[in-house]
C-alpha cells in the first residue's frame, strides 16, 4: 500500500527539486542507503530512484497538488515491516 511520507513534501513554487539520502532497514537482513530526488517536473511533482546499496522492495512516487508536490513510499510484502529514514536538501527555483 502507497502512503504519504509525513513531512516530505517540496513546494514547487520555491523550490526546483529535493535530494534525499535514505536509509531503509527492512527486518533484520535488509539495509539499503542511497538516494531519491523529488523534482518539479513543468509543474508536475515527480520521483526519481538513483543506486541503492542492495535491493530494498520500496517503490518511490509523487503526487502533486497544486504546487506542492509530496513524497510516496509502497513496501512490497517480501522483506517485511521496516523504516524509511530521510535527510533533505533543498535546490531554490
């Protein structure tokens, strides 16, 4: 199931993109860091998944409304419950 991440959003109308370094721990045999960036695509908000440690069964989308666009996260059942932990950087319009 696709669920918001809470607090992960990006306001396109001051910002062009967020970088995310992740850390995803998956059960107690997965963890994965990498990178996702949540980008303002003409106004549209979109998720983009660059290289991960080791594979993680997390899907990465965005939703937009109006100029806000928000971070989504859907874990498959495979690996079990985890945690997705986030840092941000923001790159200004």
């Amino acid at each position: 199931m696709e669920t918001n991440l809470i607090g992960e959003t990006l306001d396109m109308s001051l910002y062009s993109s967020a970088r995310y370094e992740c850390e995803i721990i998956r059960g107690t045999t997965v963890i994965a860091n990498g990178h996702v960036w949540l980008e303002n695509l003409n106004g549209v908000g979109r998720a983009r998944v660059g290289v991960f440690s080791q594979s993680h069964g997390v899907t990465f989308t965005a939703s937009t409304s109006g100029t806000v666009a928000q971070l989504r996260a859907a874990a498959s059942s495979g690996a079990g419950a985890g945690t997705i932990k986030l840092t941000r950087r923001l790159v200004p319009a």
